[in-house]
C-alpha cells in the first residue's frame, strides 16, 4: 500500500491569495474512488470518454489475469484544511507479466497520469511519476503525452528509438489519400508473393484462446528477450472478453497444428492490427498473417489499417504485405529498477500493448458488430 506522504508546492497563479501552500497528499485506490476517478479523468476529453471509460473500468483494473493485487491508482488529494480530500491526480497501474532480458518478472504498465487542470504547475506531476518509478521493478509507459514525456525522460524512463507506425492504404480520400492507396497496391503486388508454405490460413471472428495458444506461446517465448507473456489467459482478457471491441483472430496451421497467430480489430474508418503470437524470428509466417489481414480488412471496407512494433521482422513483414512507414509513432519507454539488465534491448511491442487502444475507435458506429458472447 501507498504511503500518506505529502508534498507541498507553491500554488497556481489563479488560486485565491489566502492560499500560500498547497498540500498533497497520496494513498491508494479504494472502491468507493470509482466515479471520482473516472469523472477526473474525463475534465478535457471529449463527451463520450466518460461513458466509455466507465465501461471498460473494471475489466481494465480489476479483471487482468496478470494483476498481482495492488492499488489500481496512486490517488492525490489536496491536504490543505480548505478543500480537505480534494481529488486532483492520479496514476493508473496495469501489471503485467513479463520476459525482461529473458528473465521472467511481474512488471507494471504505468497509465492514466492526470493532474486536474487547475492544480497542474506546482510539481504534482512530478511527484506521481517519481512515486509510480519505483512501483514495480520495471515500469512501462507506451502512448506517453507531450506534457507528461518530459517528465518520465527527467525520471531515468528510456525511451526506446525504434518504435514504426505504419499503414496499410485501402480507400483514402484526396490526391494524397489516393497516391497512398496505390502505394500500398503497388508494393503488395512487387513484394507480397508468399513462399512456398504449407501453412493453411484461417480467420475467427471474436473467439476465445485456448490452451493451444499457450503450448505456442511456450515454444516461442524463448525467441524475445524482452515482451509481455502472451499467454491465452491474457490474450482472452485483453482481445476476447474486452467489453466494447470485437476482435478478429487470423491463425497459420501446419497439419492442424497451430504455427501463428496476428490479432486485429476491424473499423471502418481505421482497422488495427493489434497483436501477434509465434515464433520471433519467422519473418515469412508473420507476411503470410499480415497479407491475410490486409486482404480481409481490406474486403471489410476500412479506409486504412495501422500497426505499430518494434520487431524488425514484423516491420520487414509488413512492409512486404504493403503497409508504408509513418511519422508520429507512439512514445514507449521503460523504467527498469534492476541497473544490471539493459532497459531497451530486444524489446517486442505491438499497437495491443497500449492501453490507449482500450478506447481507440469506440465512438457510436465505429464499434465493431461482431458475435456478442453470452
């Protein structure tokens, strides 16, 4: 559990002049913080965020099979005898477990880092970030703000310089949506002719993992030095039981038995692949899941499908199956506690690992009409 320690900075140029100090103090998430937290978190989002947010709630922090039972949030309130329990920050936690230089290890997605806007300027950010450091023997933060990176870079959170965004153009609008559209076309057509394979290729719409996943995940984990376990328990957490999404599943089988799997998450206007099992190092199964993708989002009807990772053989794959290099990729840094491992090498990330994409293209008529579960 949190400490209640305060901290006490000057305030904001705009509070009343009686108030000379503003105190914080922090402690830890309780059940009845719910709606305070969710309502906090909405100041300055669009209206819908609310209601999306408080949808996914309890399966975002309470339903994760890698939770190992701490605090989902790091709560401050003011402390200043004025505006008593005052909720004015916070920052989530999203434990996971990992493979950190091969060696396996319970680690923590930092996310939702907040300060309410009439409080920011006085150091609160600073003081959650330095607390939310030292939470778990790594710390990792994948779609880092603009205001909040400064202040991971200044806690030692490395960033790691290889992360690639890229799309796959289908129907973009305008001169330049269109000279896209026949890029994508045109490298798919030059590159992506599959080897000789004989993999047979199938696609599921919204069904569970089962322990096939994770006899793959067992025979492949060993080819990454640093990702989150791919496990079936985590893989149905995060893509098959996840409350608003609905996920599609594109599998590689040799003689029934299962090689590869890519995840995806179809939108008509931006589709998403989301996440891949398998072996690290078998670039032509990664192409021949990544051109299934393509061609069946594409026969959806989507305008584009983005992916981003880290892995230099999914980006060699996907730029076979016509998916361009983008700007703007995704901030994804690492805090890492343990000084004798290095923080950045190896790292396999994929657009699922972030909890940005929890709420990514959940506006009316964007959320996908798949097979509901019962």
């Amino acid at each position: 559990m949190w400490n209640h320690d305060q901290v006490t900075s000057p305030p904001p140029d705009l509070q009343p002049a009686r108030r000379t100090r503003t105190r914080l103090s922090f402690r830890s998430f309780g059940s009845s913080d719910r709606s305070e937290v969710v309502k906090l978190l909405s100041i300055g989002r669009p209206p819908d965020y609310l209601g999306f947010k408080s949808a996914i709630f309890d399966w975002q922090f309470h339903q994760n099979p890698h939770s190992d039972g701490r605090s989902p949030f790091l709560l401050g309130e003011i402390d200043d005898g004025v505006d008593e329990g005052t909720l004015v920050a916070l920052n989530g936690f999203m434990p996971t477990r990992i493979r950190f230089q091969h060696h396996p290890m319970l680690a923590s997605w930092s996310c939702d880092t907040y300060v309410s806007p009439n409080y920011r300027g006085q150091g609160f950010g600073k003081e959650l970030t330095q607390r939310v450091s030292n939470a778990a023997p790594v710390m990792l933060g994948y779609g880092i703000s603009d205001m909040s990176d400064p202040i991971f870079h200044k806690y030692d959170w490395l960033l790691h310089p290889h992360v690639a965004l890229l799309f796959y153009h289908v129907a973009e609008g305008g001169i330049t949506g269109r000279l896209k559209n026949l890029g994508s076309r045109l490298i798919r057509r030059r590159r992506g002719h599959p080897g000789s394979s004989s993999r047979a290729l199938s696609c599921a719409d919204n069904e569970p993992f089962s322990a096939e996943v994770n006899e793959l995940w067992d025979q492949s984990r060993s080819g990454y030095a640093s990702t989150v376990e791919r496990d079936a328990a985590y893989l149905n957490w995060k893509y098959y039981l996840h409350p608003l999404h609905r996920y599609i599943t594109y599998s590689a089988r040799s003689h029934g038995r299962l090689q590869g799997l890519l995840i995806a998450r179809h939108s008509p206007e931006e589709s998403v692949i989301v996440d891949y099992c398998g072996p690290a190092e078998d670039a032509e199964l990664m192409f021949e899941l990544a051109n299934a993708a393509a061609a069946d989002l594409a026969h959806r009807k989507t305008l584009r499908i983005r992916c981003e990772t880290t892995h230099p053989p999914m980006i060699d794959a996907l730029h076979r199956a016509g998916f361009l290099a983008s700007r703007h990729a995704s901030r994804f840094r690492v805090r890492s506690n343990l000084p004798a491992l290095d923080a950045l090498r190896g790292w396999f990330l994929m657009t699922g690992d972030s909890d940005n994409d929890m709420l990514a293209g959940t506006r009316p008529g964007l959320i996908d009409s798949g097979p509901q579960r019962s």
